[in-house]
C-alpha cells in the first residue's frame, strides 16, 4: 500500500493489508475495483469497472460495468487468460463513463483468446447499444473474422439483453440479483447483488440516497458505495453552479453514503465511482464519519477486497 494509506489505518484497522496472493486457495468472492473514477480522463482513476470473481470451477468472473481503462486495467493483472474470460458484463446505466470500455472490452477480448459470445445484461437500452457497436465496428469484425487473423466468429458475436428491475439469474451458480436504484431523472438506472457460497457483494451503481438499495443490502458483506465529494465538486467544478448542483443532486454525499452504510450494515463499505477527481480519503472520511462508525475503504484502482471467513483488503498482484 502507499503512503495516502495511512489515512485509512483508524478505519481499516481490522483489515490486513498485505497483497492478494495468488497461490493461497481463493476465496469465494474475490474483487477488484479496475476503475475508481469518474467521466474526468485521468491514469490514477480509470473509468467505472469492478471485476467480481467467485471461486466456482473453473471461476466465473463478473464484471459491474465497463469504463474507460477497464480493458488494460485486466491485461495488466491478468494478462489474456483473464480478459478473454469474462463471463458476464453487467452494467448500471448507460452513461457514457460506464460503457465506453465496452467496444474495447468486446474487441480486444476476442483478438486475445476469447472465442465464445460477450454477454451482458443490463437497463432498457443495453441490447440497443451492443447492437449499434455490431454495426459500428463491422469493419473490424469482419475483417479480423474472415481475413487477417481469422478469429472464430462466436468471439465476435454479443448476447446484449435488457432485463427489468427486480431480475434474479444465475450463472454457474452465482446468483446475480438486478434492483433499481435512484439517479435521479437518469433512468433506468441499476444496483446490483451478487451472492455465492454464502457471501455476498452489493454495487449501488450510480445513484442518490436510495431505500430499494438498503433494501438489497442489507447484511450483505461488502457494499460500493458511489460518491461526490460536495465541496470538491463545487470548488472544482467548471460548469455553471446550477449544473453543477444538478450533478451533486444526482449523487450521493458522503454524510449520506454513512446513512446507508449505518442502516445496511456491510461488513465492509467501500467507495468508489468518486466524484470527482482529484478527491482525497480525507475529503471523504470526515463527512462520511458524521453519519457512520464503522469499517470504511476509499477505493483506490488496483485495490482486491477478498471476501472469505473475514474480508481482507490488498493490492491486485500480477498472476
Ligand atoms: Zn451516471
Ligand atoms: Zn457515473
């Protein structure tokens, strides 16, 4: 961990913080935190994507969302093997941060190995979008399928499907539970609970304080959380206050992000989509404490939460 790390020992007290090792037995959820950020471009935030690993055989591996960097972000911990091998892409909404990584994911995850369909799932309007990226990147499909490298065609092909709120599915096992969650006049906009031997991780996706995502989370192991940071946001923000207060309503503040921690009681609260960019732990922490007492993390990229016997926090290790 860095030195910024410091300012999370208070809360992170309970939590060890040595590296995920890649040789210990896995535990049944497993995740990463890809991307931490925002719609801002920048290297030490990538875009909204969290990967979800749970320790099925082989394992199945989920990923929330599908923001810019997320296609490096999983080359860089795990090379081909893991970005040709997601096995679903949920996704929150259809903002622009949260989908961009998506042609990259499809493309690039085919030209390094992977040979059956993307399937993602998602609000009304997912399928729409996947199919206009099939006729947007035509060119290239076509062309690394039947004349350059001569892919197999399945990699290419998507299955994109809208699912209404309230959506129960599994896969491999993993139940994956799809709830609304409020994000303002953006609708539809999704939360997601993902359960697996008896463990469980809930993302709020983007929304403002919401009752239907205490609902689903309640007791669950790990909550992420999003958040702006009001008074960064204001001071930083280059649009008119009024649109910038239009974003913050959007959202959800720190004193209220503990509102829900408090009453849903994670085992582990975790921040991330952290609006915006550049906010500190400590712009963070001192609000979220005026509402909120207990275990607390500032997502960083990188980041691997490990949820077994206990939750323990480290550092995404090459595999
Ligand atoms: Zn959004
Ligand atoms: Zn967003």
């Amino acid at each position: 961990m860095n030195g910024r790390s410091a300012v999370l020992i208070p809360i992170l007290a309970a939590f060890s913080l040595s590296a995920a090792d890649p040789l210990k037995p896995a535990p049944p959820l497993r995740i990463t935190l890809l991307g931490t950020g925002n719609p801002r471009p920048t290297p030490e935030r990538s875009g909204p994507a969290i990967l979800v690993e749970a320790s099925t055989t082989p394992p199945t591996r989920i990923l929330v969302d599908a923001g810019r960097g997320a296609t490096e972000r999983l080359f860089t911990i795990g090379k081909r093997d893991l970005l040709s091998s997601i096995d679903l892409v949920l996704l929150t909404h259809l903002h622009s941060d949260h989908v961009v990584g998506l042609p990259d994911l499809w493309l690039t995850g085919w030209l390094f190995g992977r040979s059956k369909p993307l399937v993602l799932r998602g609000p009304e309007g997912t399928a729409s979008l996947m199919s206009h990226l099939e006729q947007a990147y035509g060119f290239d499909v076509k062309a690394r399928r039947d004349v350059d490298e001569r892919l197999p065609g399945a990699g290419a092909d998507t299955d994109a499907r809208d699912i209404p709120p309230e959506t129960v599915f599994g896969v491999n096992g993993v139940k994956v539970t799809a709830f609304a969650v409020d994000h303002g006049p953006v609708k539809p906009a999704y939360g997601y609970r993902i359960d697996y031997a008896g463990k469980s991780v809930v993302f709020s996706g983007d929304t403002r304080y919401s009752e239907n995502l205490i609902a689903h989370a309640k007791g669950c192991d790990v909550l992420v959380h999003e958040v702006v940071a009001v008074d960064v946001e204001r001071r930083l923000s280059q649009m008119s206050p009024a649109a910038t207060q239009r974003v913050i309503d959007h959202h959800t503040t720190p004193e209220d992000a503990g509102r829900v921690f408090a009453t849903a009681k994670p085992k582990l609260a975790v921040y991330s989509h952290i609006v915006p960019s550049p906010t500190s732990a400590r712009d963070l922490e001192g609000p979220t404490r005026k509402t909120y007492a207990g275990p607390l993390l500032v997502g960083e990229d990188l980041m691997v939460i490990e949820v077994g016997e206990k939750v323990d926090v480290g550092r995404a290790a090459g595999r």
